[in-house]
C-alpha cells in the first residue's frame, strides 16, 4: 500500500466517523480495507474510540447555570427580574426598566407565592371529572352537598379561615371548595381565580390545590394561588418554602419549585381537550409550554407584583392590554371590550390603589392613544385615528 | 451533543422569552463551549465567565436570534471572539493563530469497558492523542467529542475545510499507527509469557 493510498484511506475513516463521507466513499473504503487487511485492526479500534460515550456532564452544567444566574442579576439583564418584552415594537409601550430587585424587600418576604392562571374552565375540559362541577349561584352549589363553597363576585375581595386554621384571601372573582372532611383526613381544596394562602402546619397531612391545568401540593410554610378561568397560561411562583407541581394528564412530571422562582405552563384549550393520557411528550412540548421564570417586582418599591393585590394594590408591569383588561374586570367588577385586536398587545406598566376605573383608565390613556366609552357596567376601547 | 433540531427549537423558543428554553441550551453546551474557552485561557475561572457572557449576550439579543444561521458556530465563535477578547485586556500578547493553542487538557474520555481494549493500549492511545500537533488536536476533539461538522469547525478556527479534513486524518493516521505498534509490540512478548 502506498503512502498516498494510506493516507486516503485515513482521509475516508474520518469523513466516515464524522459523518461526512458519501455513499461512494464509504463503498471505497470498505474496499481500500479488504485490500489491507492490517489496517482492519487499528481502524476497528478507532472506531470503537471514536463512538465510546463521555461521562454525563449534566450536573456541572446545572450547577454552571446557577452560578450563571447569579451573574445575570448582578449584571440586571432582565432575565432574573422577569421577563420583558423581546419585541420592543409596540408603538405605546411604556418603556421598559429591569427593576433593580431591593435587598430590604427580599428579606421581609415572608410567604410563598404560587400565581396560577387557568385556561379554561372545569366543565368545558374535564367532563368526565369525578366531582361535582360547581356553580357559582349558591342554590345550584347545594346539589353537591359534601361541598363548602366560597365565592367572590368582581369588584370584590374577601378572607377567611378553613377549619384547620389556613387562613386564606380570595381575590375578586374567584371560587374555593372544600370538602367536609377538609382537616380531618385531607387538605385538599379546589380553586378557580387567585387565593393567597397562609397554611396551617401539618407534616401528616399536606396541603394540595386542584386546579383544572394543574395540581399544587404545599410541602411548607404559607402561599399565593391565582386560579382564572379566562387567561391563557397558568402560573406558579414560590418565594418562599417549597411547592411542588404536577401538570394534569402528566402524572411522571413533577416540578419542585424552589424560591424565587415561578411555573408557567402555555397552552391552548384545542390542544388540552385533543391530549390523551399516557401519550409521550417532553417538557418542552410544544403543545404545552413550561417554564420557569422569577416573580416580578415593582420597580419603586420593590414589592413583588404578584402578591400585591392583598395589600389592596393593582400592580402590573409590562403587562399586555389583553391580559390586563382582564385584571381590570375582574379588579373594578365591570366588562371591558376591546374595539381592535392590536389594542390586546399594548403594554402597560403602572400601580393603581385608590383609583376608580375611570381615573385607571384616565392614566392608561397617557400612554396609548385611545378614548374609552362608559355605558353602565361596559367599557368600550377605542382606538384614536 | 444535542442535535441540530432541537438547537432551533431552542432558538425559537428563546425569542419568545422562554427562559426554560434558554437554561436547556445552557446546560447541553455549557461543558463543550467551557473546555473550548479553557483551551483558549488554560485557566478554570475566566473560562466560566466568558462562556457566561457569551450566553448573557444570547439573551440580551434574543429578539434578533432568528437572524443566526447556526446557533451553535455561533456560540463556538463568540466564545473564541470573548476568549481573545479577555486576553487582550489581560495585556497578553495573542500572537498564535487560534488553532495552535494547544489542546493541552484530559478532555478526551474513554471508557476502557466500552473499547473491551487493554488499559495498556489504553494508555498508548491516550499518548498519542497527547501528541498530536495543537491544531490536529483540537480539530479532533471538536469532531470526536463536540460531534462537529468540517464546515463548522473550519468557521471556528478561521481554517479551509480542506485542512479540517486533512488535519482529522492526520491525526487518525497517527492514533492508528499507535494502535498498531502496539499489537506488534504485545503479541509476541505475550508468546513470549506463555512458554
């Protein structure tokens, strides 16, 4: 075999190896082999060392991403301070400042916080569903007679205190059952709309929320659950304790959320009522969407938006105008319609506390070009040509 | 190494602000993309934070990720660009073309009971890829162990596909020449035990 001929040869092996090498080729070089049967041994070898597997580096690198995060807050890129718009075209945006996360603000956050946001209701996506789809009219809720059922209209907010002594706050809107046999064999309650939730401890029996999208289950300390039938993505955020989360329909998939932290799972009712249990799917699919993402906080103050509505205060940030008129029904009880569906990517930014609609509304209006009519309870946006 | 595919779907996903997306590229190409920087600062911790402001600058740009080709060259390239770039504020002269440095770490890792290889033969594999000329050698390792394309390490390392080709076959010549020797060597000296 002759030098050029030798170094052809290695030439194939490596296209071969790499993936590089054509049909023809590699038909050559497994002629070029049997016409050089020494080479059979120090090729098989190589091939042999070329496929043997590296150890997993897996944990290096979620440990390198940590570390990584920790950079990227000190350097305020936005990704640990939640997440801005990447598309910064909206003509009436506000603009965007990463809030600077306030020390003295972190250390007096005493609770967890789990925001969730549903996607639909119980009724249209689980049908089959074991329990009693309840009612918000009081007389129709007493069909499901093992059932406590507390209630918030729009435009209102209320607490109370289960029987174990959980206290919790129920924002406008919203829905929370619970069982008779609530705190004597389970803690279980099902929520639609938001909750904040301070859990009366007890190891031997855990806390859990069923939610239609997902279930959380509280393994310490006190939380916030959000729970809308209305929005798109449903939400959960841990400043403090440990929750964790498993996804309906994805019984293996259990996420533990570790502070700071928040859950969003996107995903669209069609694809939520076409799903079939036991179908494989990753994380990442497409179909539903989840990621995890940090709470956000108020840029002045400090204080995390989404617990803000217990003290009575309205925050939003970067917020887009088809998710925040939906805040805003639910916050002053009345129904917004939108007149034009760019005025749903409008996004805004701001703190309402003592406002009426109209002064809110006067405020947004600063910043987007559009008038509104008021006809009773109905707002309609218009936009200014 | 992850796959091309789902480095896209990655790329998609993280213009939408997906930041489980984001740590999901992170973690699949933060080890490579670190031995690549190591190669480069031979030092531990400013390879760490070149590969970190490489993947900084992917989120700040996110909404201009659709405009990258191939996201992966993309992230090789910045991290040589960051390496030489860190150097020069070090006040060290870079005067060595990028693929003379050499590839002077325990990068390359094989699994004796996967090669079913002696660990004699092991060792004389492992010497030769020790001696392979710098840029042989890192040519090898971002075929073999980063699972690159010519075309993709020629881009990194500023060389002609050609001599990504040549280079890759030199460097199998010579481990296989090791290979080889080896067997002429031990065969008869184990002949030699058995009498």
């Amino acid at each position: 075999m002759g030098k050029d001929e030798k170094e052809y040869t290695w030439n194939l092996l490596a296209k071969k190896l790499t993936g590089e090498a054509s049909p023809e080729e590699l038909q050559e070089l497994a002629a070029l082999l049997r016409r050089n049967p020494e080479l059979h041994y120090p090729m098989q070898t190589l091939i042999d060392l070329w496929h043997s597997g590296e150890p997993s580096r897996q944990a290096a690198a979620e440990s390198a991403f940590d570390r990584h995060l920790d950079r990227m807050e000190k350097l305020n890129t936005g990704f640990t301070t939640g997440v801005p718009s990447a598309t910064s075209d909206h003509p009436s945006a506000l603009d965007y400042v990463p809030a600077r996360r306030s020390r003295s603000f972190r250390t007096i956050l005493t609770v967890s916080l789990i925001t969730i946001t549903l996607t639909s209701t119980w009724l249209l996506l689980y049908p089959g569903h074991n329990r009693q789809p309840l009612s918000p009219n009081p007389l129709l809720a007493s069909t499901a007679p093992a059932l406590n059922e507390v209630v918030t209209v729009n435009g209102s907010r209320t607490h109370l205190t289960l029987p174990d002594g959980t206290k919790v706050w129920l924002n406008a809107g919203s829905r929370l059952t619970y069982d008779k046999n609530y705190g004597s064999v389970r803690r279980e309650i099902n929520l639609t709309g938001e909750a904040f939730f301070d859990v009366a401890n007890n190891p031997q029996q855990p806390f859990i929320i069923h939610t239609p999208r997902m279930d959380v289950r509280v393994l310490g300390t006190s939380f916030n659950v959000k729970s809308y039938a209305a929005d798109k993505t449903t939400e959960a955020t841990l400043v403090r304790g440990s929750i964790a989360v498993s996804i309906k329909n994805r019984p293996d998939e259990t996420i533990i959320l570790k502070p700071n932290q928040k859950l969003i799972v996107t995903s669209d009712l069609t694809t939520l009522l076409r799903h079939q249990p036991g179908q494989s799917r990753t994380v990442s699919d497409s179909t539903a969407q989840i990621s995890i993402r940090p709470p956000s906080y108020e840029q002045n103050t400090g204080a995390m938006i989404e617990t803000s509505w217990v003290n009575n205060k309205f925050i939003f940030k970067d917020e887009d105008f088809g998710s925040l008129s939906k805040d805003l029904e639910r916050w002053y009880g009345i129904s917004i319609r939108l007149t034009d569906p760019a005025q749903a990517d409008w996004r805004f930014t701001g703190n309402f506390e003592k406002e009426n609609i109209q002064q809110a509304l006067d405020a947004l209006k600063l910043t987007a070009n559009f008038n509104y009519i008021i006809q009773g309870n109905q707002i309609q946006i218009i936009t200014n040509k | 190494m992850i796959d091309a595919d789902r480095i896209k779907y990655l790329q998609e996903q993280i213009r939408e602000n997906d930041q489980w997306a984001y740590k999901e590229l992170f973690t699949s190409l933060y080890s490579y993309l670190f031995h690549f920087a190591r190669t480069l600062l031979k030092a531990k911790e400013p390879a760490e934070e070149v590969v970190s402001d490489v993947f900084i600058k992917v989120w700040e740009h996110r909404s201009n990720l659709d405009k990258i080709n191939n996201l992966k060259v993309y992230l090789y390239i910045s991290t040589r660009n960051c390496a030489y770039n860190y150097l020069e504020k070090q006040r060290r002269t870079v005067t060595r073309p990028i693929a003379e440095f050499p590839e002077d770490l325990p990068s390359i890792y094989f699994d004796p009971e996967q090669l079913m290889i002696t660990a004699d033969m092991l060792a004389m594999i492992q010497q030769a890829i020790n001696q392979l000329p710098p840029k042989c050698k890192m040519i090898f390792k971002l075929t073999k162990e980063d699972g690159l394309k010519y075309q993709e390490v020629a881009e990194i390392l500023n060389l002609s596909v050609k001599t990504v080709e040549n280079q890759l076959a030199i460097a199998l010549h010579k481990i296989g020449t090791a290979v080889h020797f080896d067997i002429q060597k031990t065969i008869p000296s184990s002949h030699r035990q058995s009498h």
